[in-house]
C-alpha cells in the first residue's frame, strides 16, 4: 500500500501525537481525515488513546471562551482538542445550553418567575393584583365536565363533522382533527353569568346552548381571534 507520508513526516506525526494532540487536530492541520492518522500511529506501534483521557484541558476555561462567542470549532482550536471535548465541558458545566441559548434564557426566566412568586406568599392566588377570580381553573373545569363532552358531540353531530369554515372532513387517508369552536369564548359567558363554580356552570343553559359553538378543523380553529394566544394579540 502506498503511503501518504514519508518516513521523517509519520515520525513528525508520532512526535505531535505522543504530545497530545489530538489526531483530529492533526489531520485537520495536514488536510486529511484523523482515520488516516490512526494508521500512521498503527504502522508505528504507537498506543491511541480513548478520545479525551489524556487531554487536560480547564473547563472553566472552555466555558468563558464560549461565554465571549467563541464556537465550538474556535475553542477546540484555541486550546489544541478536540470539538466533542469542548461540547461535553459545555454541557457539563451548563446543562441546559444542550437545548440552545435562546432556549435557555426562556427556561431561566420561568425558573425565576417561579420562584419569585413561590417565595412571596402574600402575592398567591386571590391575593395577586393579576387575579380573575380563578376563571382559569373553572374552564378547566368545565371542560372536563360530562355537560362539556356531550355539547361537544352534539355540535359534530349537528355539522355533520364537517369543518364549518373550509369543509374539510376525515375519508380514508385523511384525518381531520376537529374542534368545537366557542362562537362567545368560553371566558366571557363565564364573566357575563358571573360563573363561581362548576355547580352554578351545569346549571347556566346559555353555557350549553349549541347554537353557541360550531365544528371547525385544526387548522381554521387557530386562525380564530378567540383561538387561546390569539385573543391576546391586539
């Protein structure tokens, strides 16, 4: 088998290896892949270690670097190891960061929000300035009724389980998710018949009235302005 290096360079090879550079290090430096590297090191009788055992490297270190911007790849570079090396430091050190930055940041500051209200327990429930009388947990509810199951199937009945905006229905290979849309969103009937608790809910005909509610898929349910997120958007 022809080799790609002479003997003075595989033995330059060796001497760089048995330093502790890595073989990716290595091969990236002379424009070939590390598995070209590992025969270099066989034919030479030299061990090759398991990937990072040998290799001291700070981790605090690696983690400022990558604090200030620098990529994995720059890193790795920098400090003379491999990228994996610098990736596993990371994630030793700041777990999280697995599921990316922005991410991060947003798992972070519901952890804070938590904890600050956790820790003031003057500010829970009815004692919060943001309170509305817990109409939350009552759609909640009312939504796992029985009352709520059975208005439900009989709007689907009443439609036909046809979406009642784009037509659209289940057949064979195509299945349509449906959704029994709150013509006057659920919240509101329950301001407008001052609804406390469930007891007072089975008992509100306008609650159950299913000329309030029509069949809609998915997909047109989200596109409502009374869809969840979408009534908060001005």
């Amino acid at each position: 088998m022809r080799r790609l290096f002479t003997p003075s360079q595989e033995a330059e090879i060796c001497k760089r290896y048995i330093a502790k550079e890595s073989t990716s290090v290595i091969a990236n430096s002379l424009g070939t892949g590390h598995r070209v590297i590992n025969g270099v090191l066989k034919r030479n009788n030299i061990a090759i270690r398991t990937r990072g055992r040998y290799i001291s490297v700070d981790y605090n270190l690696i983690f400022t670097l990558y604090k200030q911007g620098l990529s994995d790849g720059e890193i790795a570079g920098k400090l003379n190891c491999t990228k994996g090396l610098v990736q596993s430091a990371i994630y030793k050190k700041k777990p999280e960061i697995r599921r990316g930055r922005s991410e991060a940041i947003k798992i972070s500051q519901r952890t804070k929000n938590r904890k600050w209200v956790n820790g003031k327990p003057e500010l829970r429930g009815s004692k919060n300035p943001l309170w509305k009388g817990g109409k939350t947990e009552l759609s909640q509810a009312i939504r796992a009724d029985a009352l709520y199951k059975k208005w439900r199937s009989n709007i689907f009945e009443r439609d036909e389980y046809i979406c009642q905006d784009c037509g659209d229905k289940s057949a064979p290979g195509n299945k349509v998710i449906l959704h029994a849309d709150h013509i006057i969103p659920l919240h509101e009937l329950i301001d407008i018949h001052r609804l406390k608790t469930i007891e007072q809910s089975r008992n509100c005909e306008s609650l159950w009235d299913i000329s309030n509610g029509r069949t809609l898929c998915r997909s047109c349910h989200k596109k409502t302005a009374t869809y969840r997120v979408n009534r908060h958007i001005k």
